[in-house]
C-alpha cells in the first residue's frame, strides 16, 4: 500500500473545558506536513486533551481543528491514534488485533489480512501473529498498538505517551524503530510525551504547555540532523544542549 501523502494540521484557538475544569484556553499550534512535534508540559496541561481534540474524539468549546483540508468534527480517516495504555481487543490475537481498524472500514478479508501481516513485520513482530496480547510484553503489546494504527494507512499519526509503561532499555529500542518508521513513511506525527530526552531526540520541535489550563508557553526548534536513530546522538554536546533548554523552560513553569 502506497503512503498517502503527508498533510499538515492547524489547531486554531482551541479551549475546551470539563464541566468547571479549564482544559486548554485559546491555543494556537501548526503541525507541518511530515513533520515529527511533540507536546510536553507539567502534569494536568491538557496535552492528551489536545491530542483527542486533533483526533476528533473531544470537541472543543471555541476554535477549531484543520486536518489537512477538513475541519474536525469527529474521528476521521486522516489520523490514527497509539493509545498509552495499548487499548488491544484481549480475545483476538496480534493478526486480529492490526486488521481491527481495516475491519470497521470494510476491507475485505484478504486484503486486510495482508496488509496486516506487512505491518506486522515492520514492527518487528513477525512470527508473532498468532499470539494473544496476555502472552505478549508490555514492548510487544504497543507494537500490536503502533500495528493496528498504522495498518488503516493514516496520513497522520497521533501517540499518547505510548512508551510511558515500558522499560527504558525497550523505550529507546522503540524509539529507533519509531523513527526508521518515520522516516520510510514521513507521516505527520504528534507525539505526546513527559520525556524531555524523548521529545529532543525523537522530534524536529517540541511545543511546550503552560500548566492548566494549557496554552502554548514556547515552541522549541531540534536542529539535531536526521537520521538520528543508531547515530549516537544522545551522546553529544548539542543533544545534552537542548535537553537542558527544555528543562530550563519546564523548571520555570513548575
């Protein structure tokens, strides 16, 4: 299956509000075409609550969201979402699981089923596809995740801290993976993330949330060259650099 072509995203004073709670508050973001961003800020900036709003799983109260040519007014077919906590179907295995998506679109089961076992491979899980998600690793059950999201063949991939329950050694693996992915494909990526470390090595910039309710504080630039992954990049200067700027803006907003 071809990769669709990469389309940008215009959040355009967004504020949403849970009952008395004030979520986000006008925030403004541009998403590039093909461009890896990702969201940080303190605890409770509603950081997931924008990446849903992109997603066209929560409306917000005033402004609005382009996704390529359309206005959000629900889910669509443009994005995918890689959820924090896998969100697998525990009775179907890691065949069943990636094809789900192709599924509700009506694919047929041929089709889907080989365009499942594609993705499958690229994520590394090959031999596996017989296999539950109670017989699978936290790593391995978020690939099934990154599987299933990328099967559908989105032009635009939204991730909610998906390496947040893994171990470190299995995050930077994934994360190397991740960015192969990426770089095969150049789908629009944005990533959620609390990893100062994670959001500079995986990210082309890093808009930061003021705590809640959240609005955009600073946008960052990552000038580090691609292709970052096997590259030794976290152990330079500039990588320690950008890591510490990040920090330095967090700090202040603690």
């Amino acid at each position: 299956m071809t990769a669709p072509r990469p389309v940008e995203i215009v959040v355009d004073g967004v504020s949403k509000a849970f009952g008395t709670v004030q979520a986000l508050v006008d925030v403004h973001v541009h998403v590039r075409a093909g461009e890896f961003l990702s969201l940080i800020g303190p605890s409770g900036c509603g950081k997931t609550t924008l990446l849903k709003t992109i997603a066209g799983l929560v409306a917000p109260d005033a402004g609005r969201v382009v996704v390529g040519n359309r206005t959000v007014d629900g889910p669509g077919r443009e994005c995918s979402v890689v959820f924090q906590d896998f969100a697998l179907l525990p009775w179907a295995t890691v065949q069943k699981n990636a094809e789900f998506g192709l599924l509700l679109r009506g694919v047929p089961a041929a089709a889907r089923a080989e365009r499942a076992r594609g993705v499958i491979a690229k994520v590394g899980l090959a031999g596996f596809e017989h296999a539950y998600p109670a017989q699978l690793s936290g790593g391995m059950q978020q690939r099934v995740g990154l599987a299933r999201a990328l099967a559908v063949n989105p032009q635009v991939l939204l991730m909610d801290e998906p390496f947040a329950s893994i171990d470190e050694q299995t995050r930077r693996v994934f994360q190397d993976d991740l960015l192969q992915l990426w770089s095969e494909e150049r789908k629009t990526v944005v990533l959620v993330t609390h990893s100062m470390e994670e959001a500079i090595y995986l990210s082309d910039r890093v808009v930061v949330l003021s705590p809640r309710p959240g609005r955009v504080h600073q946008v960052l630039e990552v000038p580090l060259p691609r292709p970052r992954e096997g590259a030794g990049v976290r152990a330079t200067a500039e990588f320690a650099r950008l890591v510490d700027d990040l920090w330095k803006v967090l700090r202040k907003l603690q």
